[in-house]
C-alpha cells in the first residue's frame, strides 16, 4: 500500500503483516493482513510486476502475449500486448482466478485468488510507456529520490512493467473477497508460484486448494482440516513431543483432487517420518519432503508429498528415529 491511510485521531499508519509458505514445488501461500482503522478505504493487495534488470526493455523480459488468464473450468485466454499497450481482459474465460504472466524462460510465475460468482476479478494496466509495448517505470525497485511514478526513459536504471491487477476496486467488477475481516483488519489469501504448466493446467492445484478433498485421520491426533493459508492439513498430536503412527485418508476426486499434498502436524517432536501412500513406500527427496517446524510446547512436523490424485487415497505417515 504505497500511501498508507493515517489515522487523524492517533497519528498511526496502516501497517500489514504477511506470511509465506512455500513448498518444493515453487507453489506457495500467501496470507496478507491489513490493520486499519478505515477499513472502508481502497488498499492494494496485488499486482503483477515484472522487474527489468539495467541494461534490458520490458520487451526483452516479456513476451508480447503478456498475460493468460484461467478458470477453474480448465479454460484459459492468453492476451497480447500492441503498440498501443495492454488489451482489456474481456473475452474471457469466465470468472477467470488464475493470472499466468509469460515472462520469457521456460518457467512462468502465476497467482491464483479465490474466484468471483460473477464479474471480472481480473484486470490490465492500459497504455505503454517510452519504446515499449509496455508501461514500465524506474522509481522502484532502486530510486535515489522520491519519484514515484517517474516514468523510465532509457534502460540505464532497474526498473518495472506493472501488467495487471487482481481485485483493483473501481476496476475490477467483482470484490476478491476477504478471508477474515475484524474491526480493524482485511485478511486476504491467494496462492502464487513458478510453473512450467499452461494456466489451464493449474486448475486442478486451485482446486486443491480452494476445494480441498475431505481427510480424515486415525490415530492419537485430533483434525484440525484444511489451512488454505498454508497449504496443508493440520492436525494436532494428543501428546505432544510422543509421535506415533498416524493415517490420513483422502477422499480425492476430479471436483476436489489431492495435488502435492502437505500436512502439518503439531506436537509431534523431534523425530524424522516415513510416509507411505496406498502400502507404497515413498522416497525422501524424490517423491516427499520432510520438515519441522518450532511449536509451542513440542516441534511441529511437515510432510509434502509429490503427487496428483483424484481418487481415494491412503497416506501414512510414521515416526523415523535415524541410527547414530
């Protein structure tokens, strides 16, 4: 939020508290919570930057179809950017959530946000700056003075091309919707990462997300479902810092598959894990990754398997204690 809303009676800015969770699969959460006390007033959450090294054009780092836009139908429409600037993102596909931006490289970053009933949730920056087909400015990343919004005029300097945005109010005709609002804060969460697929192929990983498929777990762990702010699902150890066995089943299907499953289970210790899908062992480092984090009364444990399932599935999870 580049110009922060001050509270007349107490002098205090806005401020915002953001937190990541990023898996082996360059797929990640992102939680944005904004505290105000004017709630009612517009706030940026998002927006598509491609940052130009000195020395490149905006043309050198992006391709001309720009920006491919994609539904949780499967659907996608990749957008071309002309002398006269960005296109409008109005021929679809409908209720698109998914914004892939075609930076040049074989690797494409993407955001995904929770769809809209209707509307258009995402939009383009228009026009296009000097040389370019591309609007791009140098008052950020690197700027010695306050210039905000000083236009780029040679390459000299590093600079950024701004290609679309995801719920920008009074553009956008439909609201990306809070994941919690109190008194004084917005609470918004969308997923973003690095892919090789076309937008049409993250579906499926938004739906993942957006509708989980149902897990139920055996064992002494208490459920605590799907996190959507990070990924997983969590379930909570009866004993904390004793980890014993515990088995999850997935109840995955096309409408709420099961892509690249993470769990994270509190209390659960120090100790490693081997995890085993369908009586199948899996193998650390190729088809699974195993982590901790700090807990509050023992180490939680986290487990991220590599895999796309829209059936049924098994996953056990046991306690590994490595020789030595």
């Amino acid at each position: 939020m580049p110009h922060p809303f001050t509270d007349p009676a107490t002098g205090w800015s806005d401020w915002v508290d953001e937190y990541y969770t990023i898996y082996p699969d360059a797929s990640g959460a992102r939680r944005i919570t904004v505290h105000t006390s004017a709630t009612d007033r517009w706030c940026e959450f998002q927006e598509c930057i491609v940052v130009n090294k000195p020395g490149t054009m905006p043309d050198d780092n992006i391709d001309l179809g720009a920006v491919t836009l994609g539904n949780m139908d499967g659907q996608q429409k990749t957008y071309t950017w002309t002398e006269d600037g960005g296109p409008e993102f109005d021929a679809g596909p409908p209720q698109a959530n998914i914004i892939k931006v075609n930076a040049k490289g074989s690797i494409k970053p993407y955001a995904i946000a929770p769809p809209a009933a209707a509307g258009q949730l995402i939009t383009p920056y228009s026009g296009h700056g000097r040389d370019s087909h591309f609007n791009w400015w140098d008052h950020w990343p690197v700027s010695q003075t306050a210039s905000d919004g000083r236009g780029a005029v040679s390459a000299e300097k590093p600079s950024h091309s701004s290609l679309a945005h995801i719920g920008l109010p009074g553009v956008a005709t439909a609201e990306w919707k809070p994941y919690e609002q109190g008194p004084n804060t917005i609470t918004k969460i969308m997923l973003h990462g690095l892919t090789d697929k076309a937008a049409a192929g993250l579906a499926p990983l938004a739906k993942s997300w957006l509708e989980p498929a149902h897990a139920t777990v055996e064992g002494p762990y208490a459920s605590e479902g799907y996190d959507p702010t990070q990924l997983a699902y969590v379930f909570v150890a009866e004993r904390a810092g004793r980890a014993s066995e515990l088995t999850v089943e997935l109840e995955a299907s096309e409408a709420s598959p099961a892509v690249n499953p993470a769990f994270v289970v509190e209390g659960w210790g120090s100790a490693g894990a081997s995890v085993s899908m369908d009586s199948t062992a899996l193998t650390n480092g190729k088809d699974h990754r195993v982590g901790h984090s700090e807990g509050v009364a023992a180490k939680n444990l986290i487990v991220w398997i590599k895999a796309a399932q829209t059936n049924p599935v098994t996953v056990k999870i046991a306690p590994f204690h490595p020789m030595g």
